[in-house]
C-alpha cells in the first residue's frame, strides 16, 4: 500500500512549466488569515508592495518592503477591497464598496450625497505608508469604485458604477444622459487631502427601443432589460487626462469624431469594449469609442479585463475576444488578446491573441516598450478548480517573439506590478507574490511551492507536510522516484543531485525531476517564516519564503472529479478501492489519506516510516464535516507503515447520505478543500 499511496501523491499534481527567458527571482507569501484571499496588487517607487483582499476577518490592506517584511497590516469588518494605488510619498489609496450600514472607518467626509435606499457607500481611504494609519476615509454615496489611479499631482481618480441612473456631477462636469435601468459609470477626481476636485459620469442606454441588428455571424437583439457598462481600468496620461475603458451591451455610448469604431458588436448575452479620454479637470469628453478587439473580424464582440499606460502614452488593452467557429453550428471560443493604442495617431497600432479559451487579466508596462501581462484560462471564471491548470505570465515586446512562464492558475490573477528594480511581480488569489525578471539564464528555478495533494501554491506550509515544488532545471532530466533505505526505514535527503533545505534543514525527498520536486516539511520547522531552496548539482534556486502555519490539510484525491469537486483516493471499509462502482454503503467507514495535518506529540525522525505499535497523535483535533453536520471520526493520525507526514482519517458514512456528498475537513482552525466519496445510491 505505501508505494500506491506515494505514486498517488506524485501523479496527481504533476504539471509542467515552460520557461522562455523569464525567471523567478523570489516568491514571497503574503502573511495571511486562513481562507485569505488577494484582490489587488500594487509596488511604490521604492519597491514596496501593497496588497488588499479578503479574509475571515473582512477586508485587509498590508503594505511589504522590498525585502518582503511587514511594514503595517489592518483589517475592517464590513467592506469589500477592490483596487489599491501607491503615491510618490508611499501613502496608499484604498477603494471599494461598504460591506455593511454600519461602516467601519471613521470617515472624515462625504461626497456626491448619501446612497439610495437599499444601497451602500464606497469608499476611498488614504493611508500613511510609514504606519498604515488613516490619514482621511471619504464616503462616496454615489458610486462604488472599482478601479484607481494616481495623477502627478498627487490628486486620486477612480472610478464605477453609479448606483442611480440619473449619477451626480459636480458643476462643470460633463455628464451622460441615461434611461432607466441604466446606470452611469462615476468619474470622481479627490485632492490629496480627499476635497471632491470634481465628479463626471459617462454611459449608455438613452435609447428607449430594439438594438438594430449588427452584421454579426450570431445575431441577437440587444436585452434592453439589463443595460450594462462598467469600468475595468482607469488610467492617467502625461498631460494628466484620464483615460477609462471597459465593457458594455449598450448600443449608444457617448461617441466622439474621433472613434475607432462607432457599432457595438454586443448581444443580449454578450459584451463589447469602449475607451473614453475626458479632460484633466472633467469638463469635456476628449475621446469616446467602442473598441474591436479583433481585427480580422470586427463584428466579434470582446471585453477589456485590465489596461495600462506607457512611457509614450501609448494604451494596452487586455481581455478577451470571439473567433469565429470552427464549423456551422459550433459555439464561439473565447480568446486572449493584447493590444495598444497610440493616442497620438488614433489607431491600433500592435495585436496579439494569446492562449484559447483564456482571457488577460492584468497588464502592465515595463522599460524599452514591453509589456507583461497573465493569460488565465477561463475555467477558472466557470469554477473549475485551479490546481487543475496553468496561467501564463508574458512579456511581449511588439516583436515576434514572446517569452513566458507558467505558474499555478491560484498564484496568478489577483494582481501585478512593475517594482523600483525593473522586476515585475504577480500576486494570485493564494496568497503569493511571485518576483520574476526577464533573464535567458538556464540556472536552478523555482516557479511555485503548493501541496501536493490540492496543487495549490498557497505559499504556506506545515510541519510534515507533503508539498510538490515547481520550476525548471530542478533536478536530472530522467524522473527519479525514491526508495526509502533500511535499518532504520528512511526516505533520503538527497536524489539524482538534488538537495531541498528547509530553513538550512535536509527536507527528505520522494521525487525528483527537471521541474518538479515532491519533498516532506521537516517536523522541526518553527512557525512563522521560513525560507526554501533547492540545489541541483550544486547549483542553488533563487529562494522561496513559506509560511509556516499550525495546520495546510490536503487531501489526496484519485484524479476524477463529479460536479466539480475531487474524488478522495479512498478505502471502503472492506479494503477496496472507493469508487463509482464500488461506493462504500451507507453507515459504514471510509478511510481517507491526507498531510498537512500539523505536528504530532511525538516528532518522528524526518522521512521515517510510522510503524506501531504505538502511533503518535496529531497536536491539532480534526474534524470532518458535510452539509450541517460532523462525521464520527474512529481514527486520525499517522498512516500505518507510510511515511511520516501521510496521514490517514478513518469516518463514518451517516445514514442519511448518498451519492457524492461534498466534504471538507479541518485541522485545528484550517479548511481542507472540498472533496467526496461513493456512496451507495449514486
């Protein structure tokens, strides 16, 4: 059973990273809640990092120098972060939506009135980048921001929907003329003291009847029930005009003589782009358009997801487009563009489609007029898991070529930046900021750190847990797989030239290969932070700095998946595999295998075999729950004869279940993912 148990680690999350001339020169986690999740991602000019999300305990914004230790941290119950900015002084801007009525910060004004009955207020709060304290928190009750940028002034813009159709303007400043149940996109400008500068709206739907029908190769009727425009970027030219752009159905944006294009490709189930100049004190709309984000074929619909400015001035566009299908009657793909505006000639002047089924989520300018942006698969929006495929980062400079490099589609998406050093760092919603630099070198590299029973690069670690490493030029071109030694039983610490320390301690090795590395947290590991770095041959990775936290529960799953979630690589009560065919029966036990449960009361000697006939117990209590209700848990604790860090939970099937319940499990405060078994009944 130990070799099964072993191959079943190994193969489910084996997964292969292609490199080009990018490589990774740090990965920092983010210090973390359980069950935190990263929103957005911004460097300063001194090469600190700004990061906000979710966690258990509401919204966070945490500010790390450029060596990855903490500057500040704060949480407030009851708002929701969706975008944080960085000024020349380091002082952060922090945007979004109240999360409740009774709003947490102590505002020090208000703008553009209060919201409707039955809505909430943004917010903007400015926070001193030397301590993380309030320095002024302004309500907007008549939008909420989702997007934000700083001017050379110092002054703040951001931008959202508006949540009254008619939106507030301040006197001077251009206003949209919409129709219910349309509702405006606010343009609001604030001083750096947080004074209103001024408050502009832009939007559609003033046309009260059908859409005409578009040459499309699908055609639709515009749904003139759910009119949508909403802002994906807003960004800030040289001459300190603001630039947004986003996606919309409606057919009648507000378009100037100078549009690219004056059509909306969009339907009823479908989106198109726009971009929009106005003034720098927003007074006037400079440049109203809808953007084809397909040249070959204009009358494909598209949406912008992220968008970023150059030295030039020139505008990067990122999203997703349609192609056409393949043969009459197939479905449409969704696709991954790039693309750059040049103001200055009112064209397109550079086109790329990336990655099928995909779209770009960030996107952001670095030197010699490159551009670096994530192409993330669209499962992902769909709900797929996403250990179960890569996203891609990509540096691309107009040219042919293109280099890239693949990370876990978890450690990639919540955000990306351009740092004091020319690095570019991308965040995922795990937790993780990656450093990457663009490099031909062919050295040692580690691209992520996850479990390896989830594959998810969470950048947090246990004492005994089995993780996976991922990179290139890890190890010896021909896998290696390890053979515990004997007298006494012990996996070795060394394999095909390769070595993983874990705060400067051999971590035992199970398998090694170019790019990738299963390996055990040894047992000693104190909690807090600690630093991984494989050397093959001699020649040592750049570094990665773990969490090291109380408990990572994974477990191993069989590779099948029913409804979304992973099938457990699970035992009936009789021995035999759990399966569709063979599901356990109702009432009876079922026995899981898992790592990442934590420390024992007896630490085992690293990379040792558990064997009895006395077994040490787990420090932290484990549970295992379904629906409302907890499992009988018989037995949770060291997998007999495994080795050390494989975990085995034994439970009982209640009488009321059946089919593929889902089911998680936790170890002292921390979740597992979801997974399920077979009962009978399926």
């Amino acid at each position: 059973m130990r070799r099964l148990l072993i191959f079943t680690f190994l193969i489910l999350v084996t997964t292969t990273f292609s490199q080009g001339a990018i490589r990774v020169q740090q990965i920092q986690q983010i210090p973390s809640e359980p069950q935190q999740m990263l929103t957005a991602l911004t460097a300063d000019s001194s090469g600190n990092l700004t990061a906000t999300g979710n966690n258990p305990h509401g919204a966070f914004v945490l500010k790390l120098d450029n060596s990855g230790n903490l500057i500040f941290t704060r949480s407030e119950i009851g708002s929701y972060p969706f975008g944080v900015a960085a000024d020349t002084n380091g002082d952060v801007y922090w945007i979004g939506p109240a999360g409740t009525p009774t709003f947490p910060f102590p505002f020090t004004n208000s703008v553009l009135g209060t919201p409707p009955s039955g809505s909430l207020p943004g917010f903007v709060v400015k926070l001193h980048g030397a301590d993380g304290s309030i320095m002024w928190a302004t309500a907007i009750g008549a939008m909420t921001p989702d997007a934000v940028a700083i001017a050379s002034d110092g002054s703040v813009v951001f931008t959202g929907v508006g949540n009254s159709t008619s939106g507030l303007t301040s006197p001077g400043a251009w206003a949209a003329s919409t129709v219910a149940p349309a509702m405006p996109i606010e343009i609001v400008k604030l001083s750096p003291s947080g004074a209103l500068t001024f408050a502009a709206t832009y939007g559609g739907n003033t046309t009260d009847g059908a859409a005409p029908i578009l040459p499309c190769q699908s055609v639709y009727l515009l749904n003139l029930a759910s009119p949508s425009t909403q802002a994906a970027a807003v960004l800030i030219d040289s001459q300190n005009h603001i630039w947004l752009t986003g996606y919309t159905n409606t057919i009648d944006l507000p378009l100037t003589s100078t549009a690219l294009k004056t059509t909306c490709a969009c339907a009823n189930d479908s989106f198109d782009a726009w971009l929009a100049e106005f003034s720098a004190d927003g007074s006037q709309l400079l440049h109203g358009s809808y953007l084809q984000t397909n040249s070959t074929e204009p009358d494909i619909s598209g949406s912008i997801s992220a968008a970023a400015i150059d030295e030039s001035g020139g505008i990067w566009f990122g999203g997703s487009t349609s192609v056409s299908p393949a043969a009459s009657g197939a479905q449409a793909n969704a696709t991954g563009f790039v693309m750059r505006y040049d103001p200055s000639a009112n064209h397109i002047a550079d086109e790329l489609l990336v990655g099928n089924n995909a779209y770009v989520g960030n996107i952001v300018t670095g030197t010699d007029a490159t551009v670096i942006f994530t192409v993330v698969p669209v499962s992902i929006l769909a709900g797929g898991a996403p250990n179960q495929s890569s996203a891609s980062i990509m540096i691309w400079s107009g040219s042919p070529s293109l280099d890239s490099i693949s990370l876990p589609a978890d450690a990639v998406g919540a955000g990306l930046a351009i740092d004091s050093s020319g690095s570019f760092v991308v965040a995922g919603a795990a937790s993780v900021a990656t450093v990457l630099q663009s490099s031909a070198e062919t050295s040692t590299n580690i691209v992520a750190v996850g479990s390896a029973t989830t594959g998810i690069a969470s950048g947090q670690v246990s004492p005994g847990e089995i993780i996976t490493i991922w990179g290139t030029h890890l190890g010896p071109p021909t896998p290696t797989l390890a053979n515990p030694s004997s007298q006494p039983a012990a996996f070795p610490t060394t394999l095909g030239g390769v070595r993983v320390l874990v705060g400067g301690v051999a971590a035992p090795l199970l398998f090694v290969s170019d790019d990738q590395i299963n390996a055990i947290i040894p047992f000693g590991v104190a909690q807090n932070t600690t630093t991984l770095i494989v050397t093959s041959n001699g020649s040592p990775s750049n570094s990665a700095r773990l969490e090291v936290v109380e408990a990572t529960p994974g477990v191993s799953t069989s590779g099948s998946t029913w409804q979304n979630y992973p099938v457990a690589a699970a035992l009936n009560q009789d021995g035999t595999i759990n399966s569709a065919n063979n599901p356990a029966a109702a009432e009876s036990i079922v026995s899981i295998f898992a790592t990442g449960l934590g420390a024992l009361t007896t630490q085992p000697p690293d990379g040792s075999l558990t064997v009895g006939p006395v077994l040490p117990s787990l420090a932290a209590p484990v549970l295992i729950g379904t629906g409302p209700q907890f499992l009988n848990i018989l037995y949770a604790g060291p997998a007999p004869d495994e080795v050390a860090g494989v975990m085995q939970v034994n439970f009982r099937l209640s009488s009321t279940l059946t089919g593929a319940p889902s089911i998680i499990m936790f170890a002292g405060n921390c979740l597992s993912q979801y997974f399920t078994v077979w009962v009978t009944g399926t």
